[in-house]
C-alpha cells in the first residue's frame, strides 16, 4: 500500500486533460492531417475519418483509458504490469513488453525530429534562412544538409547544429520526466497546450490576412474540402483514414494508459477519454486545416497546392512552410511561431509516450524517479545517435516502420483481444464506468468487442502488403542528386512534370527513370559500399540541366554516364527556376555552369543495425520483466514458508 | 470556391466544435468534478480474481 500512496498523481482535472490532449496533439495534426485529406477525397476523406473514429479511434481510447486506471490501481503505470491485471497468465506481462520497448524506440527518433522543429525556430529567430542579398536560401538542400542526407555542405558544414539541438531536446524531455507527473508534464501541458493554441490562432488570422501571392487562402480550402465522393470506392482512402485516426491519437504506445494510471476511482474515465479526442479533433480539423494549406495555395498557387499536400509530412512542414513565410514581411517572428508551434506539439507528445519507460523503471525495478530518468536518458542518447547518423540511409523511416507503424496496430490489437476478450467486455465495460458520471452508448460495447479488432487486423494487413509491394522491407539502396554551392543561384532547383527535351511523359518517363535509378541502385547493392561521381553540367537557357562529364567512383559509372545522367534529369523534370530578378535582367537565356552531385546510399547494414536495435531492446525489456518476476516470486515464496512455519510452531 | 466544399468544411468543423462544447458541459456539470465514489467505485475489480500460479 505504501507503494501505491508513493507513486504519482495528476494535480488537477483541467492539468490532466491538457496533458492527455498535449500527449494526443502532435506534427500529425497541423501537417499529415492535411496532406492526407487533400490526396484522399477532400472533403470526402472526412466520411471515412470519422467512421474511424467511431469505429475504433474513440473505444481504443476508451480502452486505454481503462486498462491504464486498472493497472495504476495495483501500482503498474505499464503495460506489463496492466496487461497481468487483464490476464491472470504468466504469458501476460510478456505481451505487455510492446507496450514499453516500442515507446523508448520511438522516443528516439521523434524526439530527433522534434529537435528540427526547435532547430529551425531558432533558425527562423535569428533569420538564418531569410534570403540574403544576392542569393537565395534553397529550403529543400537547407534541411537535407541539417539532417546529413546529402553530401553538399552549402549551409551546414557538419552534423555539430544537429547534434546540439538534438541533445538539448532530449535533455529538455528528461528534465520534464524527472520532475514527475505533476510537477513535469502536467505543467508542461498547462503552458505548452495554451501557447500552441494561441499560436494557431496568431498564424491562422496571418495567414488569411496573407495577400499578393499566386493564389488565396480559398484555393488552399477548396483543394482540401472539395468532396471527391468518388474516392469513397477506394480501400485506400479507408485505410488512409484509419491510419490517421491512429496516429493521431497516440493510441497503441501505452502511454495514455500510463497517464490513465495515475487516476482516481471516482474519476470520469469515459468523459477523459472522450474530452482527449474532443481536444485533438479540435487541433487537427480546424487548425490542420487553416494553417498549412491554405498558406501554401497563396505562395505557389492553386496548381500546386495537390503536389505540395502530396510532397509529405516534412516537405510541407520544414521546406513549404518556410518558404511561405519568409516571403511575407515578418519572417523572424511567424516562423519562429510556427516552429515553435509544431516543437510543442511534438514536445508534449515525446515526454507522454516516454513516461511508460519511466514508470516501468519506477514501478516494476523500483528505482527512485532519477535514477529511472537518468537511465532512459542514457538510453534516449544512445538510441538518438544512429538516428542523426544513420538518417541519410532511412533510419528514421525504418525506426517509425517497425515502432510507429506496425508496432502500434499490433499493441492495440492485442490491448483490445486481452481487455474485450480475456478480460470480458462486461468486466471491461464495468471498470471503464467505475465513478463515472457520462455513460458511453452500449453500442460501442460491441463495437469493441467485434469490429474494432477485425478493423485492427485489416489495417495491420493492408499495411504489410504496402510494405511489400513498396519494397519497405528489402533494404534497397537509396539513389540521388544534389547540387553543389547551391546559395550562389538566386533562382531555385525544382523537380516537376518530365521536361520536353525527354520526349515522353506520364508512366513511361516514370517507368524510364525508375530503370536509371534501378541500374545505379543495384550496382551499390552488388558492391556493397556507398558511391558517389560529380558531374559537371550547364544550365541552359529554357532551365534545363545539359550534363557535359561524369567522374567518380568507377562502380557507379558502370551503371551511370553523362547522357543517362542528363536523361534522368530531364524524366524527373529536374530544372533550374530563375528568380525574377534574374528574368528581369536577362540572367535566364545565359547558359551557366552548375556542378550536380550523383549519391547511391548502401543502406541495408544501416537498417539491419536498426533492427537489431529493436530487436535488442525488446529482448533487454524480456529479461527485466523474468528477472523482476521471478525474483518476486522468490520472496513471496519465501514470505509463504516463513508464515508456514511461524503458524506451525507451538 | 463553390458551395460543396464550404459544406464539408462547416459540417466538419461544426461537429467539431459541437464534441468540444458538450464535452465543456459534461465537465461543468454538478457533481462532475468530484463524482462520487459510489458502490461500483468502491468494489473490488475483476482483475482481483484468483490468478493462476506464478512462474517457478
């Protein structure tokens, strides 16, 4: 019982709402929520979303929600220790494993991401890619050498910026993890959840009071709500929807079930939950969809609002937006607002789906709070350095593949089989009612007893199948080009629809340069190491990149020369965009020269090692949890015979 | 911009803000802070039944 009295509870109602709503509010919301509605139907995409949500979205919530009370009134604040209290088996606390090696592995990369968020607000504060005089600031080559994916060090010559943001972010998450659920991430949500609101509100009156651009806020709505019904026939717009519902909500990480721990009995679960995804939804539909989109219809225009919403996640977040806003006056304080915006999104996300690993440590080791923050810590470090080191061959990718992506449908899938099956859903049903005032609709009572876990298998299937048919799970390796001393163009490097030099278009120039990459690819694959060739090229005077000579590692220029160079150049629509500065002074019909750089990543002992790491840490949580149990069964054996033999004794 | 999409968008956002109101009701209403611990609140749960015999 001391135990119990000694863990930690949530200070306020108002603080544990804004915590669970900050643990559920993430980048998803202001930048792949968009994306995914604009290419899946528009406003169409919302009759799926909200069958999701319905369907499984609002009772897997229900079900963490919970699990986690269930757990924490035993004094377990992680899954393995929920998952026994739903199955008295031995095999339980195993299953519940996922439920806390999956949340430290996606700590590692998202809090990686989440340092961008800050890195780049700090770069929007001190006007680091403002355009300067005589040049301008090529957004998309800015963040590939922030993250170390290409070669070319224009503006970072090394990984030192990366590095540093990178550790400050994660010490900032370990400090919030330390000073506990109170004092930590109850107030970090009581000043991060009204900042970011007030954020979007300052960004979205911005943003439509934007003007001049090549297009208007309406073009940037249109695209978005535009009701393709159509779309509706397509399983992958379902899935699409499903698997926005998903990851919006931060189901399936143990985490919700971790802050649901710390509560009362006489506490609202069903109301918590239901207000968690009232908040989230707020964020997402509203904010998601005035911010990002609308801003860059009125920068690039209506035409390419679909290849920008399609571009993903990250290229509208780190290299549209950035591009939007330091074309209007004021780039120093909405762009720091903007990435400040999405840090704290992230920020009150990372310390949610950390705190499971805390409280396993806490709970199940009995490690006093620092201790337990100290070694996450070590641990977060760690896991942060192959994601900075490894990001140019995918290791981010194939982290959030197996953590983020099948990891989550395969913990939800077992939550809802132990706690609507094993359990009982009436056992479920009642725990879920215990003290609460709002009483969820029976149906859901057999919503999640039946079609939540049929709808979970779908979406895991459908998603294996896209992993094989994508070739995500054969490491291939990774082919591009960069341009080199890329601040000296005042225009911009562009890719778009096959230029008319290469004579076709559609499918067959997309089949065409898939077989050029193809080529180059295998021969890195064959030989096993990285290749790199220069090439030297002129910019013509209609944009396009004429290659002249091609030098470099000879494997590479077995499968590559100057002219098959050109050709893909060309299938892949890559140009040269003059500013109109340029135009203006007739800068654009003089061919110049311009030196591109040829990159074939050898990924797959990069994405090996990631697996091993999963694999590793998964095993290392395997053994903690045989060793605690076992060693618990020891002493109570112990504690048995000592009460034996004390009763038997005259 | 034609009046489909304006639609969608308010009908969307309308159910939206409508969740977050009655949310914001439920919580402000009596006894919706501090529920009391009733019956149900104070019993023993269903995990509390016998479990089956640990690992060696």
């Amino acid at each position: 019982m001391a135990e119990l009295e000694q863990r930690d509870q949530w200070a306020s109602r108002w603080g544990l709402i804004l915590a669970a709503a900050g643990n559920a509010i993430g980048i998803g919301n202001l930048l792949r929520f968009p994306g995914q509605a604009g290419q899946n139907g528009g406003g169409a995409f919302m009759i799926p979303y909200v069958v999701s949500l319905l369907l499984f979205g609002l009772p897997m919530m229900w079900v963490a929600w919970a699990t986690g009370r269930l757990g924490g009134r035993k004094g377990h604040g992680s899954t393995p220790g929920m998952f026994e209290q739903l199955w008295r088996n031995p095999a339980a606390k195993y299953l519940g494993v996922i439920g806390v090696a999956l949340p430290l592995v996606f700590c590692f990369y998202y809090t990686y991401i989440e340092s961008w968020c800050l890195g780049y607000a700090w770069f929007s504060l001190t006007g680091d890619f403002v355009s300067g005089p005589g040049h301008t600031v090529h957004m998309a080559t800015y963040l590939e050498e922030y993250l170390g994916t290409t070669t070319t060090t224009s503006y970072f010559p090394g990984y030192t910026t990366t590095i540093t943001f990178a550790l400050i972010t994660v010490l900032l998450n370990v400090w919030i993890l330390y000073r506990g659920v109170a004092k930590g991430i109850e107030l970090l949500a009581k000043i991060a959840m009204p900042a970011l609101l007030l954020f979007c509100l300052v960004l979205v009156v911005r943003i439509f009071s934007l003007d001049g651009g090549k297009g208007t806020v309406w073009d940037g709505l249109s695209f978005l709500w535009t009701p393709n019904l159509g779309a509706l026939s397509s399983p992958t717009v379902w899935v699409a929807a499903a698997g926005q519902i998903f990851f919006t909500l931060s189901i399936g990480f143990g985490s919700l079930e971790c802050y649901a721990s710390y509560l009362k009995d006489n506490d609202d679960l069903a109301l918590t939950g239901l207000t968690t995804v009232a908040a989230n939804e707020f964020v997402e539909v509203i904010f998601g969809s005035l911010i990002a989109i609308p801003a860059c219809a009125v920068f690039f225009g209506a035409d390419q609002v679909g290849n920008i919403a399609g571009s993903g996640t990250f290229n509208i977040g780190m290299i549209a937006m950035p591009e939007v806003l330091r074309s209007f006056p004021g780039v120093e304080f909405f762009g720091t607002l903007w990435f400040l915006l999405l840090f704290f999104a992230a920020f009150t996300s990372s310390v949610g789906v950390a705190q499971p690993v805390i409280a396993f440590f806490e709970d199940e080791v009995k490690m006093p709070k620092a201790a337990a923050a100290m070694i996450v810590g070590l641990f977060w470090v760690l896991g942060t350095i192959p994601c900075i080191f490894f990001q140019r061959y995918g290791a981010v990718d194939e982290f959030d593949f197996w953590a983020g992506t099948i990891g989550l449908v395969v913990f939800a899938f077992i939550e809802v089989i132990l706690f609507a099956w094993v359990f009982k859903m009436k056992n479920g049903w009642e725990e879920l009612h215990r003290g609460a005032l709002f009483k969820v609709p029976r149906v859901f009572y057999y919503v999640l007893k039946y079609v939540t876990p049929v709808l979970l298998l779908v979406i895991f299937g459908w998603w294996f199948k896209d992993a094989i048919a994508n070739d995500t799970l054969a490491p291939v390796p990774k082919v591009q080009y960069a341009v080199e001393d890329i601040p000296q163009y005042e225009g911009s490097f562009a890719k778009g629809a096959p230029l008319p030099s290469a004579g076709v278009a559609g499918d067959r120039a997309m089949s065409e340069a898939a077989a050029i990459r193809k080529a180059v690819s295998d021969i890195v694959m064959a030989r096993e190491h990285d290749m790199f060739a220069w090439a030297a090229a002129q910019i013509e005077a209609d944009g396009r990149i004429a290659v002249q000579s091609l030098q470099g590692d000879p494997n590479l220029l077995e499968a590559l020369d100057a002219a098959a160079l050109e050709r893909l150049l060309a299938l892949e629509g890559f140009h040269y965009e003059p500013s109109s500065k340029e135009r203006a002074a007739g800068l654009a019909a003089q061919p110049r020269a311009v030196k591109l750089q040829v990159e074939g990543w050898h990924r797959a002992p990069y994405l090996w090692l990631v697996r091993v790491i999963i694999i590793g840490i998964v095993l290392a949580f395997l053994v903690m949890i045989y060793a605690i149990w076992r060693k618990r069964a020891a002493v109570a054996a112990a504690a048995a015979k000592a009460a034996a033999e004390a009763e038997a004794q005259p | 911009m034609s009046i489909e999409p304006i639609l969608f968008m308010c009908l969307t956002m309308g159910g939206v803000l409508g969740l977050n109101v009655l949310c914001i009701i439920l919580w402000l209403r009596p006894n919706a802070r501090h529920p009391p611990n009733d019956a149900r609140a104070a019993a023993p749960d269903a995990s509390d039944a016998p479990a089956k015999p640990a690992e060696p």
